[in-house]
C-alpha cells in the first residue's frame, strides 16, 4: 500500500445486514456475480468435496500421439490432459458456438535442459514453458523443468490447468470472430480468454464428466489456484505490455468465470470489458517502496483511519486496534467481542508484512513475508468482524468467514483512490497469498476457523472488491 496522498471524498459503505441470500446476475464477460449458489457448503452450486485429485484409476490409454515424448509420470498427465480437454471441446463447440471441433495438428513433449526441437513458432533450446503455437497449430509443453516442478509443489491437476489454458489458445484460434479475438486483441485479453476456458472445462471435471481425472472441489481446486497464483506477472506490469498474462486476481477472477459460466462467457470477453475490471497497472510514480509500506504505528494508524472512514456507513461503534488486548483467541490478530477490540501481534504482523521474495517463491523455496496488504488484511478481517457483530450478523460460522472476506474486498476497493493509504500494484495478490493458506485469518470467522474450498474464499474478495459491501451480506447471509 502507498502512505501519503491528498484526502479523498468519504464514500461510507453500505451497511452490512443478515439478509436471505439471493442470486445475482451479470453482464456477459464482464465479471458481475454469479446466478449460481453462494456460501461455505457450495462451490459455484456443486457440493464442497475432499479426496485425492488427479488421474483416475481406471482412466484409459490416452489417444493422442505426441511427438518426442519419454513416457514418463510428467508426459502421461499431459497427454491424458489433451485427450480430456480435447473430448470436451468436442462436446462444447457443437453446443456452445455451433461449430465442430477439430484437433490440434501437432503435440510436442520436450525437455527444456537439453532438447533443441522446433515448433512453427520456433526453438523449444531452454524454454521452460507451455504454449500453443497458431503457425502451426500445436502445443508444446516442457517435461524436464515446468510440469515437474508445478506437480510436485501443487499436485497432478496443476500440469492440467496448464495445458487446459495452453488449449484455450487453440480453441481461441478455432473461434475466430465468435471470440472477438484479432491481432490487435491485447494479449492479456487473449490470456484472460484462455484462464477462462481453463475454468470452464475443470468444471466439466468437477462434475465427473472425465473420463482420465477426478478434482475435488476443496483441496483439488485450492491446489489449481496456488499453481495459478505462482505463474502470475510480476507486480508492477502494465495491463498493456505485450507478454502480460494478469495479476493473479485478474487470472483467478477469468478461472472462477469459466467454472461459473462457461465457455460462453470466457467468448465474451473483450477488450473493453476486460480492461474495466482488470487490476493490472505499473506502480504509481510516488510509490517508493514499489508497494510495500512497513507495518509499523503510523501504518495502524493509516489503517484504523482507513477502516473507520469505509464502514463508518454501518453507523455502529468501531472496533479499537490494541497491542496484546483482553484476548489472543486468533494471532496474529483476534477480534474481542468483549470490548470490541482487535487485539495485534505487530512484530508478527511486520514479517508477514515483509515483501516476497519473488526468486526464492519461483524455487519453492520460503518466500519471508507476503506483503504489506496480506498483514492489513488480517487486521481488517478482525475488524470487518466487529463491524458484523454490531449490526446484529454471524462472526461464528462458516458463512462468516465468507462475509468478511467480501468486506476486506470492499474495503481494499475504498482504498484504490488517493488517500492517506492506498491501494498499490500487487495489493490484492498478497490478499489472495494470504487467502490460500491453510492458516489465513482473512475468511476466518471469530474462532479462526475457515471454509476449506479456496475457490469460495478468493470469490468472496473478489466479489466484495467488484461489486461493494450490500454482495456480502446477500451473498453470505
């Protein structure tokens, strides 16, 4: 967050009140809320599920003939992944567009240490990546650096998510006009397509309607996530730069989309509804610290500030932010019913503050901190609390949690205007690094605890970040 800055116009959030949840719905490829079912035992309307995710045991040989391929662990999940993500554009092409689908041309396997083949797009000599190459129409993945590194730190699914977005640019290049895509089409708007279609199809997992992997809604999805938010731009990218993919909320948000809605709303999105949601921007000119403020007593301060003047609109006593405080039921940060209090660990709270060390995180090595806003954060969760309990609302249920994960969100939006804090590049990806782990305070309820699916606690932040405060209360009755 940035210190400093003009004062702003006071603009109160809406009041939070436990009202019956209702179903919304938005502008196609634009990112309004879901008609689907919201709230701790449903992920996008299917049931929260918990068991090992990955290849079936009784999925088939896979049928696709892959160039330069050595058999192993790495290339069987790949080639299983083309063959599913193939049968389901098979069915959603007919469906959805109209069109029949036909198969990529070319499957390269290679290994970026050593290998030097070649695609139409060029040389595969030390790329560790995965790609779709449109000159002609192949995808290629690499077995030696990315797909191992990506399984082994978050799992078998995270080699599918690759390749299901990888294949979204062959589905992309199949559209054509139905999915608005040209040369001049920014590229992060063709990334945000394929993060969609990506969604899209593992929901079609979810459902059990692979016939090669089975994904649970909990643990199999939180692991789809993380593998997303590792592969994010680095904070500071400009949404215009031509390489740039997303912030991990831009990529998270364009996932949960498909998985929502489908591949009719990954084709909907364009240039112009893109651009108006996305986070992605070069960090302000002032922004010394290149978004990272030191959590310290003139930050809590800012903050408390900050609080007071967004949900001063609830109109009921706010919460004080103390060192130590009558309870220490949630540390770093724990919210005191008793005497409405947010009770604060600050030299915890400054290391989780501290920046990511973004090499070290590339190497799965421990990364320090997460940034300064995963620190306010929790703070503002504690708080958002206190703001719940004195309109009369839950803090101690699941349902909770997911309500004051929306508030932070809205809170965060308050904040992306000049003022004495402000939202920075790469803000809301240290909220979503903090959201995704298993210990995370942002979704907590006032005991600590948290739903388990991750896809239902980066959604409530985001919703509360896109939509404002009134989703919350709707949303998370």
């Amino acid at each position: 967050m940035i210190r400093g800055g003009g004062r702003r116009a006071l603009i109160a959030l809406l009041a939070v009140a436990a009202v019956a949840v209702t179903g919304c719905t938005g502008k196609s490829g634009s990112g309004g809320a879901s008609g689907t079912d919201t709230g701790a035992g449903s992920v996008a309307g299917l049931p929260v599920t918990h068991f090992e995710s990955g290849l079936k045991p009784d999925a088939p040989a896979p049928g696709v003939d892959v160039r330069n391929a050595d058999g192993g662990e790495d290339d069987k999940l790949a080639t299983a992944a083309i063959d599913d993500v193939q049968t389901y554009w098979g069915e959603m092409l007919p469906s959805n567009f109209g069109q029949q689908f036909q198969p990529v041309k070319s499957l390269l396997s290679y290994d970026s240490q050593t290998d030097t083949e070649k695609t139409g797009c060029g040389s595969v000599k030390k790329l560790v990546n995965a790609f779709y190459c449109s000159a002609d129409d192949s995808v290629a993945w690499d077995r030696g650096v990315l797909l191992p590194m990506l399984r082994q730190r978050f799992g078998p699914m995270s080699v599918v998510v690759v390749l299901a977005h990888e294949f979204g640019h062959a589905v992309q290049f199949r559209l054509g006009d139905k999915a608005g895509i040209t040369k001049s089409t920014p590229t992060v708007v063709k990334e945000q397509q394929a993060d969609c279609f990506a969604g899209g199809y593992f929901r079609w997992v979810a459902e059990d309607k692979s016939k090669f992997y089975r994904v649970s809604t909990s643990e199999g999805l939180n692991q789809v996530l993380a593998a997303m938010f590792l592969i994010r731009d680095q904070a500071g990218t400009s949404a215009a730069d031509k390489g740039a993919h997303g912030t991990a909320f831009d990529r998270t948000f364009a996932f949960q989309a498909g998985f929502e809605k489908g591949p009719k709303e990954c084709a909907g999105m364009t240039a112009e509804n893109v651009k108006a949601r996305l986070t992605e921007r070069p960090f302000d000119k002032g922004d010394t610290g290149k978004g990272d403020a030191k959590f310290d007593d003139r930050a809590v301060d800012l903050l408390k500030k900050s609080l007071d003047e967004a949900f001063k609109g609830a109109k009921v006593a706010a919460p004080e932010i103390t060192d130590g405080g009558s309870c220490q039921t949630t540390p770093p940060a724990s919210y005191c019913p008793a005497d409405n209090t947010v009770s604060i660990d600050r030299a915890k709270l400054a290391q989780l503050a501290q920046p990511i060390d973004r090499e070290a995180e590339m190497k799965g090595q421990d990364p320090g901190g997460m940034g300064d806003f995963a620190a306010f954060s929790e703070v503002a969760a504690r708080y958002a609390l206190g703001i719940q309990k004195g309109v009369g609302a839950s803090i101690d249920n699941a349902n909770a949690g997911l309500r004051t994960a929306c508030l932070v969100g809205a809170w965060a939006a308050f904040t992306n205007r000049p003022g004495d804090l402000r939202l920075s590049a790469g803000d809301l990806d240290e909220a979503i690094a903090d959201l995704l782990q298993p210990e995370s305070l942002v979704s907590a309820d006032v005991n600590g605890k948290r739903p388990d699916s991750g896809f239902d606690r980066v959604e409530a932040l985001r919703k509360g970040y896109l939509e404002g405060s009134s989703v919350c209360s709707k949303q998370y009755a």
